[in-house]
C-alpha cells in the first residue's frame, strides 16, 4: 500500500514538473513573432489553433533537424497529447477546462511554429555554406 502511495505521488509531482518545462518553453517562443513566410506556409495569421498542431509538426519533420530543438519539441508534442487526454475527459465534465486546453494547445501549435522557422533559418545557414566550400 505504501509503495503504490509513493508511485502515485511521484507521478503526480512528475507530471507537475513536465508540465511546468512545457508551459516554460512555450512562454519563451510566445514572445518571438512568426515571420510572414511561415505564417503563409503554416496558414497561421494571428492565433495558432491546436487543430493545425499535427499539420505543423508535419512540416517541422520535413526540414533538417537542429540538435538544440530535439528534446524540446519531443517535450512539446507529448504536452500536446496530455492537453488532448484532457480535452477528451476531465474537460467534459468541467466546461472551463475546455477553453484552457484550447488555449493551451494552440500555444502548442505556436511553439511547433517558432521551431519551424528556426529549423528553415538553420537550413538556409546549411545551404549558404556549402555554396560558400
């Protein structure tokens, strides 16, 4: 009984932390704008949905990777999928969690955004230097 006490508590205190890198690395992107290049290629405007995360992480996955940005994105997309896990059931019975999970995945969408745009400078940066060898 004491163990299955202690797990639960580490998880919870787990969840606590991971949720709190993410809303850290989300906070940190929020204040970079998108350039009009990436809002065109994304179709994002103003607000970033949570319903174009998926498409995003598309492109994301379509340009070379930066080693810096690996663990936050992995970070970012499993958040994503606990705010999912969220929406889909204690959202359902308590109506205000529904617009924070909202929230919360369109910030989601926002930081897969920023990535896009650092990983496209950084192919750019790549191709610059082979041209200049």
């Amino acid at each position: 009984m004491m163990a299955a006490f202690i797990f639960v508590v580490s998880v919870v205190i787990f969840l606590q932390f991971f949720v709190f890198y993410c809303r850290s690395l989300i906070a940190v992107s929020a204040k970079q704008p998108l350039s009009p290049e990436v809002q065109e290629v994304t179709g994002i405007q103003r607000a970033a949905s949570g319903d174009d995360f998926k498409r995003v992480m598309q492109l994301l996955h379509l340009c070379p990777e930066r080693p810096e940005d690996r663990k936050g994105i992995q970070a970012v997309g499993a958040y994503f999928q606990l705010l999912n896990l969220v929406a889909s059931t204690v959202a359902r019975w308590i109506p205000s969690t529904k617009s924070w999970t909202d929230s919360e995945r369109g910030h989601c969408t926002y930081f897969a955004a920023i990535a896009l745009e650092r990983r496209i400078s950084f192919s750019r940066e790549m191709l610059a230097q082979q041209m200049d060898s």
